[in-house]
C-alpha cells in the first residue's frame, strides 16, 4: 500500500488506522499474493457507502501494484473480486477517485478498460 500512500511505510501504524479507523466504517482489503512472496504483490481497499447522490454503492478506497508486478492483470482481477462482491450484496454502482496527474494515466486507461467512466468533478480545499 506503500506505493500508493507513501505516508504508510509503517505496518504497525497501517495496521493501526485499517483496524481502529478504516475497518469500524466497512473497509475491507483484498490483496493478490504470488508465489513464494509473504506480501501481497496487489491489493484493493473498499467500503459500500450510501450517499444522498450516488444512492448505496461500493467505494474503491486504493487500489495498487507494485511496479514490478504490474501489467499481470492484477488490478483487474482485483476490479473483477469487487464487481462479484457488488453482485453478491445488491449494490449496482461502484465508485474510486483517481488523481488527474499526467503520472497517473495507466491507472486511467486501467479504469476505463474494466468499464469506468468519468462522471462527476471531484473538488477539495484546506479549511483554513
């Protein structure tokens, strides 16, 4: 997870927040293990989430491969778990934010392969 959220390089913190934080509001991990490696090569965090707009729905919190197992299919496969899980518990709409960098653009074509499309803007600012 690292790779994607390069302020978690510590296990005992990351553990830390998915247990006290993330998992009391649903937050659920899949991870994709290859041969002989004790940690996880991909792995997606999501939650379903209701909201006034988007109505009951599954959000894609992270979803990441480590460099050098990208381009195995891992990430899809990993959309795919979620999409059955989707299917499983009656939720017909899944939702992730994805950053617009230029760095970004294999996870865009990632998205848009496995049936995303763009549909809203996402906006934030700092409180001050």
């Amino acid at each position: 997870m690292s790779v994607l959220r390069s302020a978690l390089t510590d296990i005992g913190r990351f553990t830390e927040q998915i247990n006290k934080t993330q998992r009391p509001q649903g937050y659920r991990l899949l991870g994709i293990f290859e041969e002989g490696k004790h940690n996880a090569v991909a792995v997606c965090g999501f939650r379903e989430a209701c909201t006034l707009a988007g109505g009951r729905h599954i959000h894609i919190d992270d979803i990441v491969t480590l460099p050098q197992s990208r381009r195995k299919g891992y990430a899809s496969r990993l959309l795919e778990e979620v999409r059955k899980i989707s299917a499983e518990t009656g939720v017909t709409k899944i939702h992730l934010n994805v950053h617009v960098n230029h760095d970004r653009t294999d996870a865009h074509r990632l998205y848009f392969k496995n049936g995303f499309e763009i549909c809203a803007y996402h906006f934030r600012c700092d409180p001050k």
